[in-house]
C-alpha cells in the first residue's frame, strides 16, 4: 500500500460526513467531511472571513440555507481543512467545530448530506486511514481500543500501538522469513548456475531465530487481553468472614452492607475498579452454607453462578475461627481458579498456623487494612502470569494472536521439515504460510468479511 497518493487520483471517489463527538449537549460539537468533495461541500455553508489553507483553523460563520434569508447565522465555528495526503483518512478533510447543539449538528449535517455527501459508515474514516495505507491494521484497531480505554494504563497501551509499537516489532521478523525465502528461492531456480544453496542446519538455525521472537510476543497475550478486555472476581466464602468488609477495602468506599449478623448479603453486589490500570469488575456473594430461608437459597444459587462465571474466585478464610471446614469449601469452587486470602489476622485462632502451612494464602485484615495492599498484587500476579514493561509489543486481541500463532506454527512444521533434509521445495510451502500469517497480522492481505467486522465495531464517526 502507498502511504499518500495524488488528489487527482483519489482512493475513494465519495465524500463521507458524521457527527465526530459523542451524542448529547456539550460546549463544543464537530462535524467531520472526508473524501474529494470534503472543501466544496463545506465551503458554502459557511461564512469564511478567511479562504480556508491546509492545516490552519479558521472563524467561520454557519450560515442558515434553509431559512427565507440564507445569509443569516446559525453559530459560530472555528473550521480546519486538511489537504490530501496530509489528513487522518489521507484524503481531504474538513472539520467543523460549532456549538454542541444536536438540533444544530444534525442540522450541519443534513446540509452536507444535501450538498453530496454520504453518511458515514461506523469506523469508516479510519477504515479509510487503513485501506489509503496511513494506518496499518494493528494501529486502527488500537485507535478503537483508545477510544474505548477506562483506565490509564489501557490508553497507554493502546496509543503505543497506534504509534506502531507491534509494527516495528513485526516487521524486521517479517524482513528475516522474507530474506530466509528468496535464498531457497534462489538456490531452486538457478541451480544449473551454481549457487550455493543453504545446508539444512543453516535453514533450521534462521528458522529459529525468526520463530524466537513470534513466540515471545505470543506469551504476551495472556496479559495484552486482560488489559483490554478486563477480568471478573467473585470474592466467596462462608458467612461472616468478612466478604463484604474486604469488597469495600478493595473499591476504596463502602459499597456493600456490613453487619456482624451472618447471612446480610442476600443479593450479588458488583463493582468496577481499576487494579494497576486493569480493569476488574468485582463481585460480592452471599456466604456459603446451607439456607436458612427462600431469599439467603437464592442468593446461594447465584453465589455458584458467579463462581462458575468468573475468571478467577477470591475464597475468604475466616482466621478467627478453627480451619476444619477449609477442605470442604475448597472443594465447593469444582475446579474454578481461585485465590485463597485469609481475614480477620486481627483475631487470628491459634490454630491457624498450620492452615498457612498447607495453603497458598494472602493474610488480611479488613477491619484495619493488614494486607490490602499484598492482596491487591497478588491478585494482579495470579491474573497477569508475566507483566510486560511498557516498551515491549504486546498482544490485546484474539485476532493479533491467532496470526502470530499461525506463523508459529508454519515455522514450527518448516524448522521440523529443514531438520529431517526434506527438499526446500517443501520447507518453502510452510514458510510462505507463515508469510501470509504476518501479512494478516498487519492488514496486508486481510479478507473484506474481516474489515468489515473490525470496523463495524467502531463509533460513527471515527
């Protein structure tokens, strides 16, 4: 793909236009054109007391067409123009910025789509900034992981991406298999001339090497999707041994009812919070037993689905009390990924030592606060088995990781088959898989079933 082409010789022969800011009233609203049109449309909308120039922003008036008087105003606008190549979609585009009156922005609008413009399709300007070769894939999926970060540490990830960080991680990969081919290549068609051709230990060896870094960067899913998909944790146990007390501590605010009388919490209490910039949504359940009554049943039913649901189950141990019934409510997570924190270390029965002992545990006390913070990591650590530091590539989506996967596993076969002398006519099959898997990776070769469902997820108007 070119990353600029010609205004004479446009990639998309239509002008698209859409409210750019989200719906509802606000202090200021934008109207966004793209495409050959963009400036002949918006011109005689608008009241210039300066012709429009390429990247500079200019006072406008927005004049009232559909009035019996055209030359009266509607609002004032401060209008940008961004000529071709130069712009987000890489064609022209003017951005209008007047009042957040919906009345009036769906108005602006109307008279683009009246003047030859055509509504835009949700995530259609970046879709267009990825086909004209501003974007590859990679960054406009993380321009939509962007808009849509609820923590800090999400928007960080994703604006390393839309700054290319998994696309210079890819490419000198890609360049390797690509050398790695045409040597084979070669040493297949000019073999009458004498070229020397490469010895299977030697094609085992660059297999290797390129397939060493794909590995890496596939481990970095396990944390990339939970950064940007989040987690849910059920925190669990019996009554009374300071579920909610630990829920509240964890969301920093009391949220869920406590009281010293067992069974209180009848009814699912959910929260979300941000744990090292990755978003949890945490779920208080009521107590483990036997029912006392309908209610408590039903809360105990939908305690089991939340266990069942969960990413991960957070079991509370009572300290206070004697560890005999541990074993049983281990036994009633069935296998689901749990941690194991033990409360009220303020009132620690002496008896258990011996539970610390046998258990992985994380000692709290939710009445003063002994321990939330070693919780709070040690919930991170059991999610997030290897944290990335914020320079290196990682993986958020299950498209990017089933594309290195891919190419993995190509490698994987080729490395397999140079290792067992089978003809390079054969090794070549595998690698060129393992090409057209990276290519997919960066949007070089991804089908239009796959960019329509990518971009269909994103807002109008972006």
């Amino acid at each position: 793909m070119s990353d600029s082409h010609s205004k004479s010789d446009p990639i998309f022969e239509d002008t698209i236009v859409a409210i750019s800011t989200p719906p509802g009233r606000g202090g200021i609203g934008i109207v966004r054109l793209s495409g050959p049109a963009a400036r002949a449309i918006a011109e005689p909308l608008l009241k210039l007391r300066h012709p429009l120039a390429p990247s500079q922003a200019r006072f406008a008036e927005i004049l009232d067409l559909t009035s019996e008087n055209p030359t009266l105003t509607l609002d004032e606008a401060v209008v940008t123009y961004f000529q071709s190549p130069h712009s987000y979609t890489s064609e022209d585009i003017v951005e209008i910025a007047a009042h957040g009156s919906p009345v009036l922005l769906d108005h602006l609008l109307r008279q683009c789509v009246a003047s030859g413009a055509r509504l835009a399709e949700p995530g259609e300007f970046t879709q267009r900034a990825f086909l004209s070769g501003r974007l590859d894939l990679t960054q406009a999926e993380a321009v939509r992981d962007l808009i849509e970060s609820t923590t800090l540490h999400q928007a960080r990830i994703a604006a390393q991406q839309l700054g290319g960080s998994l696309s210079r991680h890819i490419t000198p990969i890609k360049q390797q298999l690509i050398s790695l081919i045409a040597a084979l290549e070669a040493g297949i068609d000019f073999a009458e001339d004498d070229i020397d051709t490469l010895p299977s230990s030697e094609i085992s060896a660059q297999i290797a090497a390129i397939q060493a870094p794909l590995i890496a960067l596939e481990k970095s899913f396990s944390y990339g999707h939970i950064v940007r998909d989040g987690f849910t944790m059920a925190i669990v146990g019996r009554p009374n041994v300071g579920k909610s007390s630990l829920f509240n501590r964890l969301i920093q605010r009391d949220r869920a009812i406590v009281t010293a009388t067992p069974g209180t919490t009848r009814d699912l209490v959910t929260e979300r919070l941000s744990l090292e910039g990755i978003p949890v949504e945490l779920i208080d359940t009521a107590g483990l037993r036997e029912a006392t009554d309908e209610a408590e049943s039903m809360g105990i039913t939908k305690t089991r689905e939340a266990m069942s649901e969960a990413d991960v189950v957070l079991l509370v141990l009572d300290a206070s009390a004697p560890h005999e019934d541990d074993n049983a409510t281990i036994a009633a997570l069935s296998g689901r990924p749990f941690l194991i924190v033990i409360n009220k270390q303020d009132l620690a029965h002496p008896e258990s030592r011996g539970r610390e002992q046998s258990l992985q545990t994380v000692k709290t006390s939710a009445l003063t606060g002994s321990g939330i913070l070693e919780l709070r990591r040690a919930i991170l650590s059991y999610i997030a088995k290897e944290i990335p530091d914020m320079e290196s590539a990682v993986l958020t989506n299950q498209r990017q990781q089933r594309s290195v996967s891919d190419a993995t596993g190509a490698l994987h076969r080729a490395y397999q088959a140079a290792s067992a002398n089978i003809p390079h006519e054969m090794i070549l099959l595998d690698l060129y898989e393992g090409l057209r898997a990276l290519d997919a990776f960066s949007g070089s070769t991804t089908s239009d079933d796959i960019l329509n469902l990518i971009f269909g997820e994103f807002c109008i108007g972006k």
